[in-house]
C-alpha cells in the first residue's frame, strides 16, 4: 500500500490543505519554517515551526502539525486534525496564578475565533513549569514558563487555522494583539519556509 500512495502520490484535498497552510499570514515577528513532520500518527502530514522574534529576541516559540488521514479517524471526527504547541518564558509569581490555565486555553480559542477557523472537538492542556537555581545555579534565579498543547478538528480553510496558531505564540509570548482591521503583513524574513 506504500507503493501506491507514492505511486499516486497524495490526495488532493491533502494537496489543497498544505497550500493553504504555506499561504497563511503570519505576523512580521512569526519566523516560520516547514519541519519533518510525524511519520505514524497518519497517512499524510505537514509541519511548521515558529519563534516569536522582537527586538532581535526569541520571545517565544512553536510548531503546528496538520494530519490527514483519508478514510478519517473516529477520535478525531474528520479527515484532518490540527496539532499545535506554544512555549514562552513568563514572570515567575504569574505561575501560583490559579487562573492562568484557563486564560491560556482561552487564548487559543480566542485566536481561532479571531481568525473566524471553524473546528471542532477541541483538546489539549495548559502547563506551567516554576524553575529555582540551588547551589552553582544560584544566581540564576527562577523562571517560569507557560506551555499549550492542542488539537482540533478544523473544517474548511486550513489558512485561519494556522494563522491563529501564529496568533497565540505571539499573545504567549507577551505581544499584544494587532488592533481590530490591521492586517498582519509580513516581511520577508517572517517566513523562512
């Protein structure tokens, strides 16, 4: 059966989704590139990565992964599934913050909603990690991170989909949304890809 799909090469609505994903939008402080996706979770897979870069700093960081599975998976409810994850370092006392979690998944919602993505069965989780330097480590002090895991089933465009992704690695890392009728416009070195 690996014969024929490469014979075959892949689906045309796979062909479609991926175009759609280069295609998206990304704020000017995305930097983005295409990335081996994962091989076993489905048939067909795309990647890209993404750092949050201002002011010549990494900010933040990420990646989405947009798999499809022709025949559709039952977990996933469709053919397709967004996989996305979102890191960035936060002030250390906003970690005992019982809120936080929920404002992280909200900010992903909230992204896909901004970006007017459609989706459906929604899942992932919201982690926040304290770390304290000891002994040598000292006076490094402590830090504190903020990370997003999430899948959802997207319907139609894959375009918004990945453009809210680009949106909530950039609202994790501390940047403020663009106003309400700015459209992001990217520069060249916002996409690597």
């Amino acid at each position: 059966m690996g014969a024929r799909k490469e014979l075959d090469g892949p689906p045309q609505e796979f062909v479609t989704a991926v175009e759609q994903l280069r295609g998206a939008r990304l704020r000017s402080e995305v930097v983005s590139e295409e990335m081996p996706a994962p091989q076993r979770i489905a048939p067909y897979a795309v990647a890209l990565s993404g750092d949050v870069i201002s002011d010549g700093r990494e900010l933040g960081t990420g990646r989405i992964v947009l798999l499809h599975d022709p025949v559709g998976n039952d977990a996933w409810g469709g053919t397709f599934r967004c996989v996305a994850f979102a890191r960035a370092d936060i002030d250390p006392e906003m970690v005992t913050d019982p809120v936080l979690s929920g404002v992280g998944w909200s900010w992903l919602t909230d992204a896909l909603a901004g970006n007017e993505a459609e989706y459906a069965s929604p899942s992932g989780t919201v982690t926040t990690v304290l770390s304290e330097g000891f002994g040598g480590m000292a006076e490094d002090g402590s830090s504190a991170q903020i990370e997003i895991r999430a899948s959802w089933t997207p319907a139609g465009s894959i375009t918004p989909h990945v453009q809210a992704w680009a949106d909530l690695l950039c609202t994790v890392a501390g940047l403020p949304p663009l106003p309400p009728g700015v459209v992001s416009m990217p520069n060249r070195r916002g996409q690597r890809g």
